[in-house]
C-alpha cells in the first residue's frame, strides 16, 4: 500500500498526458471573453481533446456532463458548462483532465475577465502563489503536510481562506489515486514524499468564508457566502530538488 510512485517509462507517458491537459487548457482559456458560453468553451476542450486522440477525464466521471469543469464567480469547482454567458469582470475558472495512452493529466486555471477588479485579480495570484509555494515543498524528503501546509499560509496571510470539503489528490492511471492533499493543515505530518510520486495540487481559494455548498445539480460548489473564489491546478512529479511541472505546455 501506500502512494504510487512512478516509474521513469509511466513518468514518460505522464509527461505527454500533462502536456495535452496543458496545452488544451491554455488554448480554451484564450477564448474567455464576454459573451463566450460556457457551452461553447467546453465544445473547443472536446473537439482539442478528440483531435489529440485522448479523452476527457471528467466525462461521464460519475455521471459528470461536461468535457471541462467551467466554475464562474462564486463557484469554486464543478462547475457544468452550460447556457452561462461569461461576462466582464468574471472570473472563470477552468478545470481540464484528460486520459491519454492510459494515463492521467489535471490541470486547472483562473481567468479574470477584463482584469477590470483589482480584489478579484489579487485572489487570483494568491492563489497562483499558493501553488507555487504548494510545488515548491513537493520534494523528496519532506511529508505530504508540508505541500498543505504551504497552501494554507499563503491564502491565510493574504487575508483569503482555504476551502476545507475538496482536495487534491494523486494521480496516474486513475485520475483519483492515493493520497488525498488537503489545501490546509500542519507541517511536518503525513506520508513521507518519494521522488516518482505524481500529484495534482490544486488549491481553491475563497475571498470570504471558507464554506461550499452544493447546488441543486448535484456538481457545482458554491461559496456558501457569494464571495469569489478561485482554483488554480498543476500535476506534478515529486523530484530530489524540485518538483516537476507535468502539466506545462511547451516552452512556459
Ligand atoms: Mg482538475
Ligand atoms: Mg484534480
């Protein structure tokens, strides 16, 4: 038992997983602007996704509708691509998994539409910093707390609060694999962390308080308060010194 650790081949496969996931992703977060259905961002992941021969991660996952996850505003995940119109001064999250040759990639986005709302934008960094901070402690040697803990005190001493019921987890032939990754908790606890482990950090980060709720449709979670909240994702591969990013597109 315990976390998979990869070999140097699957690590390989991973790598071309991650790429596709990242590339698919960066190309629907150019087509953010207002008046875009979410609808129409999710055909763009499917058509890209299809055309690389892979499929999505999220569909049919449990039931799930969508090739993407498209979170507006104060949704913080799940969110299903439907009729919405993204407007200026959303922020839209994106969450894009694919299955590629038999293995996984996760990677998710927050775009803020306009970059007109300064607040809005803040959140978003900060929680691109928490997961810099997050991939930075996901080195051999360390424990798992270390990556969650990470998290926690950038959203925290930015004022933000980390969303407690959604994690992140491992990842590999199964898009949820051991260990899950809380976005909070003490340092110096948990599983030790080996060279090869492949994980999906992904905080989400609530402007307010940090309680969800599910809507009605059983997937889209919600700030319990109407705040924003945004999620930011990178698959990476725990190294001796660093982490590796997985999910990069080529040359950023
Ligand atoms: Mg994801
Ligand atoms: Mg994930």
């Amino acid at each position: 038992m315990g976390i998979p650790v990869k070999t140097p081949a699957e690590l390989d496969r991973m790598r071309e997983s991650g790429r596709l996931a990242a590339r698919v992703l960066k190309a629907v977060a150019r087509e953010v602007r207002p008046g875009v259905s979410t609808r129409d961002l999710d055909g763009i992941a499917r058509d890209l996704i299809a055309n690389e021969g892979a499929n999505s991660a999220f569909l049919g996952y449990r039931g799930f509708p969508g090739c993407i996850c498209v979170s507006v505003n104060d949704e913080v995940v799940h969110g299903i691509p439907g009729d919405r119109r993204v407007a200026m001064g959303d922020i839209v999250s994106l969450d894009c998994g694919v299955l590629f040759r038999g293995w996984h990639g996760d990677t998710a986005r927050t775009v803020v539409v306009g970059a007109t709302d300064p607040e809005a934008m803040r959140l978003v960094r900060v929680t691109e910093d928490a997961l810099a901070a997050a991939m930075a402690a996901a080195v051999e040697g360390n424990r798992l707390g270390d990556v969650s803990h990470a998290v926690q005190d950038v959203v925290e001493a930015a004022g933000f609060s980390v969303v407690r019921e959604f994690v992140g987890h491992g990842i590999g032939r199964a898009l949820h694999e051991d260990p899950q990754i809380p976005n909070f908790g003490p340092a110096g606890k948990g599983p030790r962390l080996r060279a090869g482990m492949t994980l999906a950090i992904e905080p989400m980060v609530n402007q307010r308080g940090h309680e969800v709720r599910v809507d009605r449709d059983g997937w889209t979670v919600r700030t319990r308060d109407g705040g924003l909240s945004a999620h930011v994702e990178h698959t990476v591969a725990v190294g001796e010194g660093s982490a590796e990013v997985l999910t990069r597109t080529d040359g950023n």
